[in-house]
C-alpha cells in the first residue's frame, strides 16, 4: 500500500498544492527524503513563478500527477550537505532549477546536456530514482542531488535572481547553441513576458540589436527605455510589419498562447533562424513554403544542463542581469496565477517563501 505524502520521507515538509484541474493552490503537509551522502538540503528562501507551473496546476499539458506542488526557480540556503558533497557548504547561497536528477550515464548526460536525459527527473511533478513523487518549490525545503545544485552568485540578488533558473537558461541555451552571440547582428524577441524580458538583456550584453515583437504597443516604452530594446514592432500593425520584413537574424519565441508562426518567419533574413522556447497548451502550424525559399530553420530548445546554468548565472551576474519581479507572499499565489493567465504582470511572479510560507 503506498504511502501518504506525509509519511513517505523522514523529513516534514509544508507547501502549497494544487489538487485538481481547478489549479488552485492550497497549505499541504508532505515530506522530503533524508540528506544522503550526494546530497544538499535547502531552506528555501525564494521561488519564480513559471508558466508551466500555471499550465501544470491545471493540468493543461495532460499529465499532472495530483497534488502537485509548482515550482522549479528555487533560491535558497544550504542548511546540511552529504559526506561527499565538495561543491558547497553549510550556509552557502544556491539555486535549483528545473531538474533535480537525471541517469547520468546517457550521452546527453555524458555531455552536461542532462535536461535532454531520457530519464530526467524533474523538480516536480515527475518520479525520482527512488520511485517517490517530486515535489517543487513552493515550500519550505529541499534536498537535492548536489549534481543539480547551483551555486547563486554573490551580486546577484537572491529574489530576482531566482526566474533565471529557467526564464534565465531557457533563452540563454539556445542563444548560444543557435549562434546568437555574434555583436551586431539582429534579434526579435517575440513576446515580452517572463522569458521575453530576460532574452532582451541577455541579447543587449551579447551586443545584438535587439527588437521586441509583440501584439500590442502598451509595454513599447519600457522595452525601450527601460529594458534597453533597440526597437518594437507591434504585429498588428501591417506597415511596419512589411518594412520589417527580412531583416532579423534571429528570433527567440517566447510566447505561450497559441499563434501563428507566419508572420515571425516573414521577419527573418535568408538563413534566419525562429527558435521556439514557448509551450503553447494546443500544436501550431508551421508554413513550409517560407523557410524553402529562405532557407530558414526552426527549432527548439528545453532549458540546459547544469553546467551552461551555472555558466548562465555567472554570465548574468557579470552583467548585472536579473529580472524584473513582483514580489509576493505565499498566500497571495491563486491571485498571482490569476493574473498571470492574463499577462497581467511586470515580469516575473517570485514568492518571498521564506518571510510568508507559514503552517
């Protein structure tokens, strides 16, 4: 007979759950497994609020495992480490991404990709080695693997720091796998959102130009005048769009709704390339005909494996690279998913765990 939440691990645990497909979140009592000798225990202090948490309270991809506990932009202190850990100490700042474990013998393992490991395990929502539940962020503690453990920069503030973990690599990996970092050349981020805002400083610091594409003009001035945007092209507007046509390197695809592709694919100069980082809830359609004649390339990109993460965060904190954050108490998390359904924030939700997470 299985085990309850509570009763499968040694270690008391208090979060918040969601426990159906209504994805509203609810104090939930569970446990965490004993420090091993690989092992870090986290306090946590700090947690991003993701899309996919949203998409995943509500089961909008189809395969939550209920009760979930979100989040996977974990900032914390490490309060006990394994008899073989090296990496950190008692005390030290760290951060938890989106995996907490893979097979580690795979070829993408072997290559530090281990987000792409068949067998990856994810912060939630997923089965760990030992056959229990994951369960996230939104909580009081963790322990984790030290392969998947992070060590958060000293300058990098711990609160905006934390949607780096995924908004940070998810646009920082493809940027450099696709080639992105050449100055001068020409990249569209297409939404402004979580991952959007963080692609458009990412970009700047690798010495693009760099265009925000978004549907409307409401948020023009501050990709500009705050967030450091060279342009915006708003895709409701045809005369713009048509003299923009041809003239991107490069376009991040940051959106989460269901949208044409087309009209992206227009922008991009001949060997332009469309990198998807977005996951809508339904398939897009994607046009042929422009990338034959262009000889153009779409392709996607799942975070990154710990070692460009890491490379990521130190890269960000050189460059004084955080997010632009709303930063909210635990109990105010149904409201926050609220609204982050409608895009109604400035960018990026993180929980104040640590100073609101109470039983």
């Amino acid at each position: 007979m299985a085990k309850s939440p509570e009763g499968e691990h040694p270690h008391k645990a208090f979060g918040w759950a969601a426990r159906d497909p209504s994805g509203a979140l609810s104090p939930f009592h569970f446990s965490r497994r004993e420090n091993g000798d690989e092992d870090v225990t986290v306090k946590i202090l700090y947690c991003g609020v993701c899309h996919s948490d949203l998409h995943t309270a509500k089961n909008e991809w189809g395969f939550t495992n209920y009760p979930v506990v979100p989040g996977h932009e974990i900032v914390g202190v490490a309060t006990k480490v394994g008899n073989n850990v090296e990496k950190f100490k008692v005390g030290d700042k760290v951060g938890v991404g989106v995996l907490v474990g893979s097979c580690k013998r795979c070829e993408p393992c072997q290559q530090d990709l281990e987000n792409y490991c068949p067998k990856v395990t994810l912060t939630y929502n997923s089965i760990g080695q030992d056959g229990t539940k994951t369960y996230g962020g939104y909580s009081d503690m963790i322990v984790v693997d030290q392969r998947y453990v992070l060590r958060f920069p000293d300058n990098l503030p711990l609160d905006a720091g934390a949607p780096l973990l995924c908004a940070g690599i998810t646009v920082y990996s493809p940027m450099k796998y696709y080639g992105m970092t050449e100055a001068g050349k020409h990249l569209g981020v297409a939404g402004l959102g979580g991952l959007g805002h963080v692609a458009v400083k990412i970009g700047k610091a690798f010495g693009l130009k760099v265009t925000v594409i978004s549907s409307s003009s409401k948020k023009e001035s501050e990709a500009i005048n705050k967030l450091g945007a060279d342009s915006f092209l708003v895709t409701s507007d045809p005369a713009k769009m048509k003299a923009a046509m041809g003239t991107m390197d490069f376009i991040i695809d940051t959106i989460s709704a269901v949208h044409p592709l087309l009209p992206l694919l227009s922008l991009l100069k001949m060997n332009g390339k469309l990198v998807t980082v977005g996951l809508p809830d339904k398939p897009l359609e994607l046009p042929i005909f422009p990338l034959v004649v262009g000889r153009k390339l779409v392709g996607g990109s799942d975070i990154g494996g710990m070692k460009e993460t890491q490379e990521m965060l130190d890269f960000c904190a050189k460059h004084n690279i955080a997010a632009d954050i709303e930063l909210i108490r635990m109990e105010d998390i149904n409201t926050a998913m609220e609204r982050l359904a409608k895009s109604d924030v400035r960018y990026r939700f993180v929980i104040d765990v640590g100073n609101s997470l109470s039983q």
